[in-house]
C-alpha cells in the first residue's frame, strides 16, 4: 500500500547556516493521525511548509499518496488541506465569505461550495457567527475557521501546525473530536504540537523533532515506554535533603533523577507503586516530603529523558516556558 | 527497502491551455472580489482616500493656482488632468501595501497551498485597484466640474483620456506589488513607494508649467512616465493635436507592464 505521507532525508538550510531540517525520515499510514511533537524552533512548521508545497526542501525525498511533491507541486495541492501554524483568514470578510473564498479556490461550484461553507460552519459552531466579520472573533473562533477552511475541499490529507495552540480547554477537546471523525472516515492527520498529551490522545505514531532531527520515534505506547509512563515529583524542605532524596530513589528507577532546586523530578513506568515504594523509604530515612505528585509527562521531560537536556526554545517561547516552569512550580 | 519511484499524476489532471485561461481568471475574479469587499467595509479608507485628491484640487484651484499663469487656458481646465495622474499614481501605493499585508498575515501563505493559478494573487489585487481608481476618478470628474473645469474636446477625447489615464493606473499598480512584495511589512512598503512617487508626480506637468522649471530638469519632466501620461490627458481632455504623445504614454504603460509585472509574478512564487 501507498504511504499517505513519505518523508525520505529530508534536509533545509536557511541562509547558509540554519539547519532547519537535517536528515528527516517517517512514514505515515493512510487514515491515522502522525504527531510531529518539537518544541518552538525545531523545524515542524518547515517540515509541514515543504510537504504542502509553499517550500522545496534542499535535498531529499517528500510524498503525498505517492506523488512527489517537488515534480507534481500543483496535482499534489488538490489532494491536502492545511491549517498553517496563523490563522490565515481575511480579516475583512465574515466566516461564511472566508469558506465562499477558499471553495472557489479550489474550484467548488458556487452552489456546492455554499452548502459545504453552512456544512462546515455547523460542524465547528461558527454558524450562528457565520455573517459576521472576523474582526468580531475571539482567537478559538478564527482557529477553528481556519481549520474549516483547510477541509473545504475533503481532502485525503490534511496539515494541521500546532491547531490548539492559543486554544480554550473546550474548543480544543471539539477540535480533537473532529480529528478523530476525520480520521474515522479515512482522511490522514499530519498534526504537529508541542503538547505530548495532545500527541498521545490523538496520533497512533509520534516523530519527536528536535534541531530539524528525528530523535525518537514510534507509538505512543513504545515511546511512553522508553520514557516512563508519569512523572513523581518530590518537593523537599531545603537543598541537602533534596540531595539526599536524589541518593534514596537512584538505585530504584532506570531513569536518573533530576533535581530542579528544591524538588525532584523523576520518571517511572509504574507510577503508584513507585510512588509507595518511594514513600517507605523516605519514611525510614525519616523524610517528610512538603509536596508529593504524580503527573503526566510533559515535552520538557520527554527531552530530559530523549537527550539529556531540557528542551531548548528559541527566544521568542522563553516567556511561555518561564511561565509553565512559574506554574509547574506552584504547584 | 528499495525506494519505488513517484506516482505520476492521472493526465486528465493536465489542463488544457484553455482550462488554463479559464482557471486562471476565475481565481482572479475571487480574489478581485474579496479584494473589492475588503473596500466595501472600510468605507472610512474610501472616503479618506478620496478626500485626498480632492483636497490638493481646492488647494491649486484657490491656493496657488492664481500664482501660476496658464497661456491658453484656465488653470483650472490645466489642473484636473494633473490630479487624475496625481491621484492614481498615490492611490497605487494602496496595491503595495494591501499586498504587503496579504503576505505577512498570512493569507498568501494558503494561497501557496491551494490549487489555484499562481498569478491570480497579484491579478486580483491589480483589477480590484483598477475598480477602485474608476471611482476615484469619477468622483474627481464630479468634483473638477464643480470647481469650474470645462469640456473644451469632445467627449470621446474626454474619454480617450480617461482610458490612457486608467490603462496607466493599471500598469503603475503592478509596479507598486513588486514593492509590496519586497517590503518586509505593510508600513515599510508605504514608505518605500513616497520616493518613488514624489519626484514622479512633482517633477511633471501636473501642476506647473514645465517651463518654469531649470532646463536640466525641463526633459525629465516632459518625458518621465507620469510627465507623458499628464501631457497626453491634459491634450485630450482640452483639445488639440496629441500626435505622438498619446503612443508615448501607451508605449510607457505597456512597457511598465511587460518588465514590472512577471518581475512581481516571479517575486511573488519565490517570497516567503
Ligand atoms: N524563512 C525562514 N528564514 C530563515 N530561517 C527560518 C525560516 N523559517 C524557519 N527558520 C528557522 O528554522 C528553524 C525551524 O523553524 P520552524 O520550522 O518554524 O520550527 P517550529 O515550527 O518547530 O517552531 C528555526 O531556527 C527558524 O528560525
Ligand atoms: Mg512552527
């Protein structure tokens, strides 16, 4: 069978030395959802520019259902949708006139393209907002236009670049809803995301990208596997006991410990049972925790266990991540 | 595992030349369409926009124009085939920067990915500006009657006039999306067209004399693009003997056009 998305050593330099891409090879199955998770910087979004034709990469091989995307650039564009990584919509038209525009463009029929943009705009309840201009929308709103927009023509293919990102809890779970419809009836999902969790909910394989590399890849379960289920977190009371707790729970995991000031991070496979085992022993040792957690794995823990190291963001994502640190650390 | 070549797309894909065509004025039609309401519901840009022109013809109809003697004719029937040419000329740094926007919000970026004619972006742009400056330019007609101008050639010369001065507009526009597409934002690519445009429309017989200027200056005015195209409206809409002048301004138009627009074509499939 044909892969719906075939990726061979695909390399793109800009300006002569950034390495946006370097080598990257993956396959994707027809109908299934593949995540492309990295963090800001890592090469997704050049990745996803290539394979939809806005870009060419430097060398290398890319295919969409077979067809070369480099030679048959123009056959390929009828067979994908893409959400781009910014809502790309015209701020001066309404929702409905926005599908009217992209239907056109992809040579829909005035008549069909006016059923499909009211089918659209009720599948991602933009409806009641369908004859009001863009300006009115919240960011939710424009985002999930933008995806509608990318699905206009059904596509067998369809390019999403980080579609929650910026997104409320709840538009994000409705957008997920519709990947999966999608999915279901045979459409295939190149979805990137700096999110794990997103990726483990939604794609049945994950690449994790990383200075335009593939550094781990495969299920989300054999990755899961190779990276530890959960995350325990142990809060101490000051630095030495700290060091210490880093002492007790070394010889017990196969991942090191990571301590980040006060507490320790660390990734296991069993989660509660770890977490009891670790309790007793720092009970013996006569340690009270100040706090006590057991989390999912997040994209920073996927690169601590991956490569060593946290996951590096170029400057523009500093702030988010300082918050997320911010955050993590409350609680 | 042994890498199979690529699929080769269905022929039925390949389009004919007038499949082509037709492809590609359609597109072109959507985009002039989207272009148009994206006017229609910023009616303040074009009440502004025409505020402008209409300013600077009270300002050298009742401000300088009495300084200035024109031999043969009122300053007035001199004046308004200037601000025709003025007017269109400024009103093509709107192509510049509506292109500019385009590009850097993102809209460009799924047009690249759409099956669309690659030239209906810039095509789109260009006619809806084309519509737009037939606007302004009836508006200015209303209001140069108002002040006092009067039809002294016949209408079809009127006319003709109008059509050089369009046909110009139109070839300016191109122009001005090649600098919408090398300006790295909107607000550059307005600053990047002034200079471009002031020597051009001030230079020029659009509201002085030639004559009064220094010599060295007298034949670039005459026959810079702008300084043609005023000459030949102006000798339209008041009478008198074109000869050559008209071919001169045509001659400019469609060369503006055959260089300045695939250099935007191809500026535009190589941007990013
Ligand atoms: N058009 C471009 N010109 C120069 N550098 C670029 C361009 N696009 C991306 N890059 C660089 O390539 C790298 C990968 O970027 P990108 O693909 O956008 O990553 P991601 O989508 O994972 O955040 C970054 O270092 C980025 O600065
Ligand atoms: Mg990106």
């Amino acid at each position: 069978m044909t892969e719906a998305i075939y990726v061979d050593g695909v390399t793109k330099t800009f300006g002569g030395d950034i390495r946006a891409l370097d080598g990257v090879s993956f396959s994707v199955e027809p109908a299934t959802v593949f995540g492309l998770l990295g963090p800001n910087g890592s090469g997704k979004t050049t990745l996803v520019r290539i394979l939809t034709t806005i870009l060419r990469q430097d060398s290398g091989i890319a295919r969409l259902l077979g067809y070369d995307v480099a030679t048959y650039p123009s056959y390929v564009r009828t067979l994908f949708g893409l959400a781009g990584q910014y809502a790309a919509v015209d701020e001066n038209l309404t929702g409905r006139e926005n599908l009217m525009m992209v239907s056109r463009l992809n040579h829909i029929d005035r008549t069909d393209a006016q059923l499909r943009s009211d089918e659209l705009l009720h599948q991602f309840a933009l409806f009641d907002a369908k004859d009001r201009p863009l300006k009115t929308y919240s960011g939710g709103m424009r985002r999930r236009l933008d995806v509608a927009a990318a699905l206009v023509a059904k596509p067998k293919v369809l390019f999403l670049d980080e579609p929650t990102t910026g997104l409320d809890p709840q538009s994000r779970n409705g957008l997920w809803e519709v990947i999966e419809e999608l999915v279901a009836g045979g459409t295939t999902v190149l979805l990137t995301t700096q999110y794990l969790e997103e990726a483990d909910r939604l794609a049945s394989n994950i690449a994790v990208l990383d200075h335009g590399q593939v550094i781990a890849q495969g299920t989300p379960r054999e990755l899961k596997a190779n990276l530890g289920a959960t995350v325990l977190e142990i809060g101490c009371i000051d630095l030495a006991t700290t060091a210490r707790v880093v002492e007790i729970l070394t010889p017990l995991s196969s991942h090191a410990p990571h301590q980040v000031a006060n507490s320790v991070e660390i990734t296991v496979d069993d989660g509660p049972r770890f977490a009891m085992n670790a309790l007793r022993l720092l009970d013996e040792e006569k340690i009270t925790p100040t706090t006590f957690s057991l989390r999912e794995p997040s994209l920073d823990d996927v690169f601590l266990a991956l490569t060593g190291r946290e996951a590096e963001v170029v400057p523009e994502a500093t702030d988010s991540k300082a918050k997320k640190k911010g955050r993590r650390r409350d609680r | 595992m042994t890498i199979e070549a690529s699929l080769v797309p269905p022929q039925s894909r390949r389009l004919s030349l007038a499949g082509d065509l037709k492809m590609m004025v359609g597109d072109a039609a959507t985009i002039t369409w989207r272009n148009l309401l994206g006017y229609i519901r910023i009616p303040e840009a074009a009440f502004f926009s025409s505020v402008q022109p209409i300013m600077f013809v009270l300002l050298f109809r009742y401000v300088f124009g009495g300084a200035i003697p024109i031999p043969g004719m009122t300053y007035v029937n001199y004046l308004i085939p200037g601000i025709f040419v003025q007017t269109v000329a400024f009103g093509a740094v709107g192509t510049s920067i509506g292109l500019a926007q385009d590009l850097h919000t993102g809209l460009v970026e799924r047009f690249r990915a759409l099956p669309m004619s690659r030239s209906a972006v810039l095509a789109g742009r260009t006619v809806a500006d084309l519509v737009r400056n037939v606007f302004v330019v009836l508006i200015i007609t209303g209001v140069g009657f108002a002040v006092g101008f009067r039809l002294h050639a016949s209408v079809l010369a009127f006319i003709a006039g109008l059509g050089v001065l369009l046909l110009f507009s139109y070839a300016l526009s191109w122009g001005f999306a090649l600098i919408g597409l090398l300006a790295p934002n909107a607000e550059t690519a307005q600053v990047m067209s002034f200079p471009i445009l002031f020597p051009l429309t001030f230079a020029s017989p659009a509201f002085v004399p030639v004559s009064s200027m220094p010599s060295w200056l007298q034949g670039f005015a005459n026959n810079q693009p702008v300084g043609v195209v005023v000459n030949t409206t102006r000798v339209l809409m008041n009478g008198g003997p074109v000869g050559s002048l008209a071919w001169k301004a045509v001659a400019w138009s469609f060369g503006i056009l055959i260089v300045l627009g695939p250099l935007a074509v191809r500026r535009y499939r190589r941007a990013s």
